[in-house]
C-alpha cells in the first residue's frame, strides 16, 4: 500500500495464513475468554493490550477464532466498557496533544509542526467515518483548543 503523505510505494504486508479453528493447545473456551476480556477492560486496558496479554499469558493466539468472528472491540462495547471515542481515534488525539505541548515550548520546529498537521487531517478522516457510521455525534466537530478535555 502507498504512503499518504509521500511518493513513496512503500511495502505490501504479510498476511495471516488461512486457519478456521483455534489450535488445540489453545484456552477454547469462550465463555471463560469473555469473561477475562471484560475484567481487563475494565481494568483500563486497552483491546490491543487485551489482545497481547490473552496471547502472551492465556495461550490464546487469536480471539476471533475462539469466539466464533467478534472482536475484542466488540466484546468490549457489548459491555460498555470504554470511552467516548473509538480507540483508533483516541489515540491520535493524544498524539496531538503531546505535539501542541512540544510545539509550545518549540515555536520554530516546522517538522512537528507539518506532523501536528497531518495528524489533525487524520482525525478529522477518522471523524467523518465515525459519524458516517453512527460511532460519533454528527455535529461533533475537532476542536484544537478543546482536545485537552475530550483526551482527559
């Protein structure tokens, strides 16, 4: 896939080998890996940090598998557990933050200032799909001065 935001080509990814079971060795029971992706959750995890302890320390290689095609995401919001935003969308907008902090103290810093740039276009994209999907409030608009408050 082509970068966004140069000329470059970039290289194409490895993708997943086909597999339509959880091995054997695995923890199959899916009630019990429900149960272990809400404690987590609300734990304050996040679903990628979810993911990397249900494989690191639950021998559970893939969630999917074992839950019959639902994400953790899904499981999650099925519960209510999480916040206001999607976490994609989270995230950038503490990039952001931590941007508009450095670009404080460092007016002239033109690279941060075009990396500030491209990560507002970023949440803005995000933005639109969200809302196109009912994820977000249609009036909701990205605001610089107000992303302090919506990330704490």
């Amino acid at each position: 896939m082509a970068r966004m935001y140069s000329s470059n080509k970039g290289k194409s990814g490895s993708s997943k080998p086909f597999v339509a079971t959880a091995p054997e060795w695995s923890n199959n029971d899916a009630s019990a890996v429900t149960s272990l992706i809400v404690e987590l959750g609300k734990s304050g995890k996040s679903s990628a940090e979810i993911g990397t302890i249900l494989r690191d320390q639950h021998a559970i290689p893939d969630v999917r598998l074992v839950l019959k095609g639902k994400r953790i995401a899904v499981i999650l919001a099925e519960n209510d557990i999480g916040g206001a935003y999607p976490e994609d969308m989270m995230n950038l907008m503490r990039k952001a933050v931590t941007l508009i902090n450095h670009l404080s103290s460092n007016r002239k810093d033109l690279h941060n200032n075009r990396a500030l740039h491209l990560t507002e276009a970023k949440i803005r994209r995000l933005a639109r799909y969200y809302q196109s999907e009912g994820r977000l409030a249609a009036d909701w608009k990205y605001k610089r001065d107000q992303l302090r408050l919506m990330v704490e």
